[in-house]
C-alpha cells in the first residue's frame, strides 16, 4: 500500500486493513518517507513492513550524512515498532553495505535481479535452494 492511497480515504482504508489482518495478511507501507508520511498512521493501521522509498537509498552513498541518517531513523523507528524495513531501488554493493550496518535486514532492486515474471522467479529460487543444499 502505498502512503497516498491511505491518504484518500484514512477511515477507510483503517476499517479494510483490520480486515485484512483477520486473514492473517500481513501489510507494508510502500514509498515510506515520501508521502504524506504523517507518524500517527503507523499507530492508526495494522502495518508490518515500512518499504524505504528508493530516493533515500540511492542517495546514500552519494551525501552519506543526510541521506544516510535519513535512512537510519526509519529504520530505528520500524525496528521500535516491530515493523520490518524493506529498502527498494538496491542497486550497488556500497548500498547494501551500508544498508546492513543499519541493520535493514531485507532488501530489493536491480542489485538482486530485474524484475521478472513469477514463474521465473519460482525457477530462480528452486536453483538457490538447490544450490544452498549442496554447500550446506
């Protein structure tokens, strides 16, 4: 769910989330940081993920200081809430080093693959498995 579309219709999209959570779906916030980004909403609805919007992380390396404290701060604030933290937009080693040292556990963008139709998806993960069985 991205912010803006919570923001059309807050009362809403609350009542359908709870919804939703009774089937045991779980919800991410996506393009966290660029919306409306108000912080009562965290509270508000049953979130479980905050997806970093990628105009932090790739600026990360680029002005480490701002961008990275940016980056930083949602983190710790998903981690304070029990919330996962994805960041989108990956593209570069120096990223996700940088990204791991905040402690953002999961991750996605063109470092890890294009995006690809599901049944190739299905076909790359069978081959890590594998993979990783053979090494373990």
């Amino acid at each position: 769910i991205t912010e803006s579309a919570l923001m059309d219709n807050q009362d809403s999209a609350a009542e359908i989330f709870h919804e939703i959570k009774k089937r045991n779906v779980q919800l991410g916030l996506d393009d966290f940081g660029t919306g409306y980004s108000s912080l009562s909403y965290l509270h508000r609805f049953p979130l479980d993920t905050l997806k970093i919007d990628r105009s932090f992380v790739s600026r990360m390396n680029e002005s480490p200081g701002e961008h990275e404290a940016i980056v930083r701060t949602i983190v710790n604030l998903a981690q304070n809430l029990k919330f996962k933290t994805v960041a989108e937009g990956i593209e570069t080693i120096d990223q996700l080093h940088s990204l791991q040292k905040l402690d953002c556990l999961y991750g996605q963008g063109y470092y890890f693959s294009k995006p690809m139709p599901a049944d190739e998806a299905e076909q790359l993960l069978k081959e890590n498995r594998q993979k990783a069985s053979k090494t373990a």
